[in-house]
C-alpha cells in the first residue's frame, strides 16, 4: 500500500516540491476540467461513488498519478501502486490476494500501473479476471496510445480517459500556489521570469514544480530573487518534453505534414521548429519531407521531390544549422507547390490490384527472345517497337496480361504539371478510339 498524500503530522520537509503540493480533493486538483469539472464524467461517477476501472493517457505532468489519488482516497479505497517496468506476474497475482483478503473486510482496493503500455501481454492478462469480478479496481496511466498499447480485452473492461496538456492559466495557477507555499514563501519573482518559466515548461506541471524548486535553491544566495539570467542559466541544457518514437513525435510529425499538404507553410515551419526545439533528429525530418514530396505533391511539381533530396543530403554534409535551413526551405516550397496524390493514390491501387492478379502470365509480345527456343516459342511476336510510329505510340496496344482487364490507376489531377500530363494521355486514349487495330488474343 502506498500513501502519497503529505497528510496533516506527516514530515513533508524532505519531499520534492511536487510531492508537498499534491492535492487531495478535486476541488485543489489544477486542469482537466473536461473530466473533472462540473457534470463531467468523473466528477459524475465520483458524485454517485461509482468509481470504475480506467485508463487514464495524457503527455507527461498532466496529473495521472495525482488523480488516481483523489480517486482512490474519494471512494475510500486502499491505494496501490506498482510500476510496469519493475512488476512481473508474480506480483500482481501478490496484489490481488492481498485486494481480495480487502474486500472480504469490506475495503475496496484501487490497484494504480504507471506506465501500464510496458506490461506484456501475458501481464495485462492477469488483471483480466480480478477486474471482472471486482476484487480490485484498476486505473493504468500511460503516455502512448492505448489502441495500441494495450490488449483490446483489458481495454474493453476499463474506460479510457485523455487527459490534456496543462494550459498556461493553469500552470500560472499552480506557479503561484508554489511560491505561497513554504519554504518557498518569501522569494520574489518577476513577471518576466514568471513568463520565462511558463514558455519553458510545455504544459507539463511535474516540469514546473521541479524547475521551480531548483531555481529556488539557487536564489536564496541571489538576494532571493528567482531571476531571468537565473533562470536562462538552468535552462540551457534543458529540452521541451519530447519523446522520440511516442505519442508526442508522432502527433507532431502529422502535424507537420498535414500543414505541408494544406499549403500552410508558417504551421510547417512551426511544427518543425517545434520539433527541433524538442530535440528530434533533423535527418528524420528530411526523410519524411521526401515522403511528403512524392505523397502530396508529386507529379504537379516534381521538381519538390529532388528539392528534398537536396536537403536532405544538405543535413548529412554540413550539419546544423545549414542543414536545417535546408530543410526549411523545402517544406516552405513543398506547402507553397501544387498538390496531387495521384501518383499516391494509383501505386495503392496497382498494389491492390496485384493482390487480387498475382501470376497472370506476360503476355508472348512482350517477352524478351535472346534465345533461338524463345523464339521458337513465340517469344517477341508481333511486339510493335513504340519509336516505328508516329509520336512514339502505338495506337491500341496494350501491355498488361490478356486475362485482366486494363485497370486505369492513375489520374492525373488540374493542377501544375499534371494538368498538361492529363492532356496528353487524353489525347493518347482518343488515338486508341481511333485506330481500328486490336491485338488478338
């Protein structure tokens, strides 16, 4: 069982700011208000002490710990936690007799996972059960996506909740709760270091209170003041929450892509300043620009994807910060460029396609006869050499197996090149209409 409240006669002296400022009730509890706030869903089942096995999947410093707590001591329940990355099998099925010997004395037990996404599944089988039948009730928090996370027959039993990033009038909130608070009582800070500590922190309220108590501590031999220059120093080699390969990379390399498809080039430049900022690779970046050059723009200016490429290759020979201006001038044109996912659109199709034809055979005319049995076989046959006619086409030709029928998978869209592109091959189906030619089969 673990407590984490600092309740009244417990020594709070040595605990980390955070840990001294964690609420017990809603009503102290700083954000979520789309879960908490008034009629909302938590605060309903909690009114109705209905308390239910959930998931609670935030960033980071959203209050996932902090809520189960109140939750849990809300309803009366005993506390547990464990970590998913120190816990196996073993253990659960401990914490399970230990709820089950609980509930028989009448104590329901709340069993909290942080980090919930590291069990495998056999782990997170082993809750199935017991969370069932009601012996305990479990609350996991996660920073990943649990669709993808979790197993689908955990996550049908336990209701999952989003929690949000903490908007700025909330971590101002809990800024100046802070410093009313002792031994912080008494230092003085200034609106601009106020702000700067408000930028830096990215919505993540464990941020703040720990950036907050360093800060302190390095005031009280500063006259007591938490200043800019104090503050500028403790952040130079400190990053905005980032995590690279989770939810928050991923969210924001679609955001930048989705900005580069919508023609938005000032949200690309945000959203990859962004990243940089928070510490992802630029090559990775680049990568995926040459992604976008292909998927969204392709043959309307294929001029975008070898502009790519050049950045991408500027990033690998020079480095920061020549590659990124690179790379920041290629999303500009790539937002700024005509857009057409037809080239996209058709090779999943062809793909398809081909799933459904996988061994037709080539037809006889257009298989290569280095061979005097290829020949003999029928190899090359009444092949018709393109450059023989006029414009380099043969009129009614066709080039796919003669057990299928002639797909059309790509279709050229009226903007930039491909405009002229849909021009010509409208000119070059009227020329099969035309001719009066048709192979046999």
């Amino acid at each position: 069982m673990t407590d984490l409240f600092s309740g009244p006669g417990q020594d709070s002296r040595h605990q980390p700011l955070a840990a001294r400022l964690r609420p017990a009730t809603l009503d102290d509890y700083v954000g979520q208000q789309h879960l908490v706030g008034p009629g909302k869903p938590l605060r309903r089942a909690l009114d109705q002490g209905q308390l239910h096995s959930m998931i609670l999947w935030g960033p980071p410093g959203t209050g996932k710990t902090t809520l189960a707590l109140i939750l849990a001591h809300h309803v009366q329940a005993t506390f547990v936690t464990m970590s998913a990355v120190l816990a196996g099998v073993k253990d659960i099925r401990a914490e399970v007799e230990r709820a089950r010997e609980r509930l028989a004395m009448g104590r329901r037990t709340v069993l909290f996972v942080d980090e919930v996404h590291r069990f495998n599944k056999s782990q997170q089988d082993a809750f199935l059960p017991h969370v069932e039948d009601g012996t305990l009730i479990f609350i996991g928090a996660t920073t990943e996506n649990p669709s993808f996370e979790l197993n689908n027959a955990l996550l049908s039993r336990a209701r999952v909740y989003r929690l949000q990033s903490l908007q700025r009038a909330d971590l101002a909130q809990l800024l100046d709760r802070a410093l009313a608070t002792d031994p912080l009582d008494g230092l003085r800070m200034g609106e601009g270091a106020r702000t700067l500590l408000l930028d830096q922190v990215d919505g993540d309220a464990r941020r703040l209170l720990n950036l907050l108590e360093i800060a302190a501590d390095l005031a009280r031999g500063e006259d007591s003041e938490i200043t800019e220059p104090l503050l500028r120093e403790l952040f130079r080699d400190s990053l905005r929450r980032f995590d690279k390969g989770g939810d928050i990379f991923y969210d924001q390399i679609s955001a930048l892509h989705k900005s580069v498809r919508g023609s938005d080039p000032d949200a690309a430049l945000y959203w990859f300043a962004r990243m940089l900022d928070g510490g992802a690779d630029p090559l990775y970046i680049a990568r995926r620009v040459v992604r976008m050059a292909s998927e969204d723009i392709g043959n309307a200016d294929p001029r975008a994807l070898r502009l790519a490429l050049d950045a991408w290759e500027v990033q690998e020979r020079l480095g920061s910060p020549e590659g990124e201006l690179a790379i920041a001038q290629a999303l500009v044109y790539l937002a700024v460029a005509a857009k057409s996912n037809a080239v996209y659109t058709a090779y999943n199709q062809a793909r398809r396609f081909v799933a459904e034809h996988p061994t037709d055979e080539v037809p006889l005319h257009l298989r290569n006869a280095p061979t005097k049995l290829m020949k003999a076989e029928g190899y090359g046959d009444d092949y018709r050499y393109a450059h023989d006619f006029p414009d380099a086409y043969v009129p009614g030709e066709s080039y796919f197996p003669t057990s299928i029928p002639r797909p059309a998978f790509y279709q050229p869209v009226a903007r930039g090149l491909e405009i002229r592109m849909a021009e010509k091959l409208a000119s070059l189906r009227e020329k099969d209409r035309q001719s009066d030619w048709q192979r046999e089969d």
